[in-house]
C-alpha cells in the first residue's frame, strides 16, 4: 500500500472521478473476464462491470484506504454476477449469444472451447465462481477466499467439486494433447 | 494438471472481449449525485466520536423499542426447515418468502400470483444469509465491512418494519465470511459466524486463525450472546448449516476436505459443547445437516454422487435408522413432518436424458410413514414442459405443495430465462400454473 494509493482513494471519495478510474481502471480488464466467465454473454458482463463500478463508486464512503483495491472491487463484481444469476427467477436475461454446439461439429466445439464453457455453464454459481477466479483470473487461494468470503477450506472445496463436474473435459483434452 | 485447465480456461473464455472502451465508458457511467456517506463516514472525513454517538444512541433506541415477541412452538407441519434457508420458501399454501433480484427480499400473499418487495429500507446485499421461519418472521444478516461486524435485520409483521440487531463484533475479528441463521422460534436463534483473526486482511495461512463464533438470542435477534467458539487450522475444516430441535439439542455438520472427512457433531447444552454423533451408514457424503420437525422425530440425508441414503430418528437423535428410497438416483426430497414426504426417484437415465425430452412426467413418490414405504404418485408434472424444467420442489402440508420450473426461449437473437410457479393442492397429483417467482 502506497501514500500514493491512500491519496488516491482520499480523492475519489472526494468524487475525484479521475482518481476513481485509476484506482478501478485497470481493474475493469479482469472484472469483465471474471463477469464473462461467470455469466457467459459478453453485454451482461459489460452491464455487470458497469454495475459494479457504480456500486463502488457509492460504497468508496466504506472504503478504508489500506483496503486492496483488487479483492474489494472484484467482490463486487461478483456480487452483481450472482444477483444477474439470481434475477433469472424474475425477468429476462441474456445467456448466451446463440445455442453453442447445436450445429457444429464435436471437433470445432473443441477448438472453440464451446464444450467447457457448456460445462462451466451448467455447474452451480458458486463453483463457477471459484473455478474462475483461480484458474481464468490466475488469482491465489487466498484472494478469491477474500473475494468470495468464504474460508480458503470452502474454496479448495468447491473446486475440487467443480474440476470433478468438469472432469471428462480436461481429459479429453488431455488425450488430444 | 493447473496449467491445463488454466490453459482451457482461457481457450474457452479469452472469446469475447468487451465491445469498445469498457474502461472510458465505465467512468462515464458514474452517477454525478454520488452520496458517499453510505456508511458512516463521508467524502474525506474520518470517524468522529459525535458519529459513533449517533450510530450506539440509534442502535440503543432500536434495542429499547424492540418488542418482544411471544413465545411459540416449533412449527409443526410446516416442512420450514428444509427450505428456510433457500431462497425460496413458501410457508403455508399462500404466504411465501423469495429472495428476488439484487438479493431483495419479496414476500408473497396468495399463492405466488403478486410478489412485494419488503426489503428493510436500509439494508444491502452483502453476504447474505436468511431464514424465514412462518409468514411474519424472517431474518437476513449483513456483513457490515466498515466494521468488520455483522449485523441481523429481523421481522415479526412479514416485513412490514425490520428491527436491527446491535452490530455483533468480536475483538480482533476482522473479517467475517459466510453467516448461518436459524431460528427455533420467534425468540430463539442460533448465529454461525466464521471469521478470521489475526494475520493480514487476507485470509493468510500462516498469519491468522479461521474461528467459527456461535452466538444466541434470546429475544427474536435483537442481542446476540456469544455461546462457544471452535478453531481450527486455517481453511483446514468447513462448518455447515447449523440446527436445533429443541432449546438445547443441537446440531452441525463439519467437513475438513484433508482431514478425516466429514461428521456430524451434537449439543446437548444449547451449543457450549459439542460431540461427535455415530451414524449408521458412512458419513462420506454428509454436507446437510438434519430436519426436525419436533424434538424427537428428524430426518437426515447422506448424499452420494448421484443416490442418497435416508436417515430417520424418531428419539431425538440417539440413534437413526435407515429408509428405503425409490430408484437409484434421487432429487428433491421433501417432507412436511416427520410421516409425509415427497422425492423424485428414477434411474439415472430417466432423469438426466429424460429431463431433456418433452411430455416425461416426472417420477415422483410420496411417503406417509415416514419414508419406510412408497408409493409412486400419478402425476401430471412433466419434468420438462413448455414452463421448463422442474427444478425444485417445495410442499407446506400433505396436500399442498409447490414446484419450480425454468424456461428457456430465444429472444432477442439470445435466450431469455423465466421461472414458473407452479402449485399443487392435492398431494402432488395434479399441477397448475400459479405465477412467477418475483
């Protein structure tokens, strides 16, 4: 943690948008990987970044400035994922941009990565999450335990929970390779 | 193995980029009325002890005017227990309670059809955790980040006014992870909060300590007393939900992936200590804990891969036997007391494949003695129909019951996603369309 960083949320809490995109700014990349890789359509994920961001920018009054920009901006994101996921109870959302794997063959479903996304798609939130953030976000078991809120035991579980689901598709690449 | 599946990670996922300038779009997108004392602290200003003065003279006048509520039993009938703490849970066959979008909370009176937003006027989705005892009472935690506290927002009137409890803080907790409520009756709770102390703001192995505090109240959720607490190395184990059949008996599942495996663990002095239960059938797959429906008679289910093995007691806990289930892959137990209940059973192929194809009712039977013997229910609930698939099943009393389905249709060049409501009041059989879910 840097003077310059404390200095930085002191001014965006101030509404210093300036000093807001240079702390959130190059956290937007990785929020919208871990948007897409949770939600799976590349205008909910814009719209969940877009959302979370706005929620940061009214929660900076709760913002300590030791606080890692990081882990606190991407619980938030991932906060808005789970609410979009949530809100398929009640109204419309858009999934997926066309039914993958419906017309083209097994081996370009591979080379597009179509089957995984499939298999991720079909695992509970919670799991996708974890998998995402550590294996699409390369984020440390402790980060995405930060992230989530959930003790590192719960993460290392859900997992190994989520790689078990999702198996047979690492080993038929493994058998490609 | 960790860089292949990083490498297909991004195989699958490096497809779409954002369109444009995600970044420039983002800052521009910041609303100009912006009120950033959200919490208690505004634009550039520290703590001040005139602010704290306020926060402790609100939360005391919030404690004073908090009314008691009546003594009550436990639920009978109600099946409450088995889906309190989802997000989804109808109580009797016309007030339900539902977590909608952005984690409101909604509330229900007839049946499904119209669905209020109740959500406590100053409550945000952080963390949540809810439990919706019968039509008036529910309670939703919050984890408050600006103190490393959590607090419980609870209702006696279905959501008309919430009450807020005194932060619940413990020294040296900075930070607290996924909460656990549950309430006996309206007076008396039990609150799961998994912290850690010392170490970083991180959840750092080898700097800090994973603690689970287990807190109780006496007076519907407004104090909270600490009643024990466990430790254990760092991520080591995971505390599941935790229950009580009686004021004093209760119980909690704990599942350390490198350890010995998962066990379920027994109170017999309100939470203060804890003993390992034995059970009849290995406890490999145990990650729910019991059902009670009154002191003596619970049911417990060890989940497998696909099967799941039935446990009943009917002496409190003491000891379990084990039911019999239909069909060798099972989904959506439930039951309403400790005699009726409902499961979907079937073979592996009639669920996963049969789910896929249209006008396959769903394999459903239904127990009324307590699960030692079947019988399969001529339903008309399809496991897909044009409502979707059935994804849940939620009964309040032997007759009435109700079941979630999703749809899926094109739209927009994109799929839309809707759920249905629907709702049986003849003990399964028969099935109609009630609504959405909010």
């Amino acid at each position: 943690m840097t003077l310059g960083h404390n200095d930085l949320v002191t001014r965006a809490k101030a509404g210093d948008r300036q000093a807001f995109d240079e702390l959130v700014g190059p956290l937007v990349s990785p929020a919208f990987r871990l948007g897409y890789g949770m939600l799976h359509d590349r205008e909910a994920a814009e719209d969940a970044v877009q959302e979370a961001a706005v929620r940061a920018w009214r929660k900076l009054g709760n913002l300590r400035p030791e606080t890692e920009m990081r882990p606190w901006f991407l619980a938030i994101v991932a906060n808005q994922c789970r609410d979009t996921i949530r809100g398929r109870w009640w109204s419309v959302l858009r999934l997926a941009s066309s039914p993958e794997g419906a017309a083209i063959g097994f081996e370009d479903e591979i080379v597009r990565g179509a089957d995984l996304r499939g298999a991720l798609r079909r695992l509970p939130v919670e799991q996708r999450e974890v998998l995402v953030l550590r294996y699409y976000l390369d984020l440390p078991l402790e980060e995405v335990a930060s992230i989530t809120r959930i003790p590192v035991g719960t993460v290392k579980s859900r997992i190994n929970r989520g790689l078990t689901a999702m198996r047979p598709h690492f080993t038929i690449v493994e058998a490609l390779v | 193995m960790d860089e292949l599946i990083r490498s297909r990670m991004h195989e699958a996922l490096d497809v779409e980029q954002p369109h444009g300038d995600l970044r420039a779009r983002v800052i521009s997108s910041l609303p100009a009325d912006v009120r950033h004392a959200h919490g208690f602290r505004g634009p550039g200003r520290e703590w001040t002890l005139g602010g704290v003065a306020v926060i402790l003279a609100v939360a005391v006048v919030a404690g004073l005017l908090y009314t008691r509520p009546p003594r009550a039993t436990i639920p009978s009938g109600s099946g409450l227990h088995a889906t309190a703490r989802g997000g989804f849970a109808m109580v009797t066959p016309s007030i339900g309670w539902a977590i909608g979008p952005a984690a409101h909370v909604f509330r229900t009176t007839d049946g499904g059809l119209r669905w209020r937003d109740v959500t406590p006027a100053d409550y945000s989705s952080n963390s949540i955790d809810t439990y919706f005892l019968d039509g008036n009472h529910a309670w939703l935690t919050q984890y408050v980040q600006s103190s490393s506290s959590t607090v419980v927002f609870g209702t006696n009137n279905g959501g008309a006014s919430w009450h807020r409890s005194l932060p619940i803080s413990t020294a040296d907790l900075h930070r607290t992870y996924g909460t656990v409520l549950f309430f006996i009756d309206p007076t008396h709770g039990w609150l799961l909060v998994p912290g850690l102390v010392g170490g970083s703001q991180l959840a750092d192995p080898s700097t800090s300590t994973q603690f689970e505090f287990l807190y109780r109240t006496t007076d519907g959720g407004a104090h909270w007393q600490q009643v024990s607490h466990t430790t254990s190395r760092p991520g080591a184990c995971v505390w599941g939900d935790v229950v009580f059949s009686s004021l004093t008996t209760g119980w909690i599942v704990n599942f350390c992936p490198s350890g010995s495996g998962p066990a379920l663990f027994v109170s017999h002095d309100g939470g203060v200590t804890w003993n390992v239960q034995s059970l009849p059938v290995p406890a490999t797959s145990l990650d729910s804990s019991p059902v009670f429906f009154d002191s003596q008679h619970g049911i417990l289910v060890v989940a497998g891969e696909s099967s799941m093995t039935l446990l009943a007691t009917s002496d409190g806990g003491r000891t379990w036997s084990v039911r019999p289930l239909p069909g060798t892959v099972q989904t959506g137990l439930n039951f309403v007391d400790e005699a009726h209940g409902w499961v979907i059973g079937g073979s592996s192929d009639q669920l996963s494949n049969g789910a896929t194809v249209s006008g396959v009712v769903v394999p459903l039977f239904r127990t009324d003695d307590g699960g030692n013997n079947w019988v399969a229910v001529r339903t008309d609930l399809l496991l897909v129909s044009t409502y979707g698939r059935v994804q849940a099943l939620d009964f309040v009393d032997p007759r009435n019951g109700f079941a979630i389905a999703f749809t899926a249709v094109p739209i927009y060049g994109s799929f839309a996603y809707q759920g249905a409501l629907l709702k049986t009041t003849d003990g399964g059989v028969t099935w109609a369309v009630v609504g959405q879910l909010p």
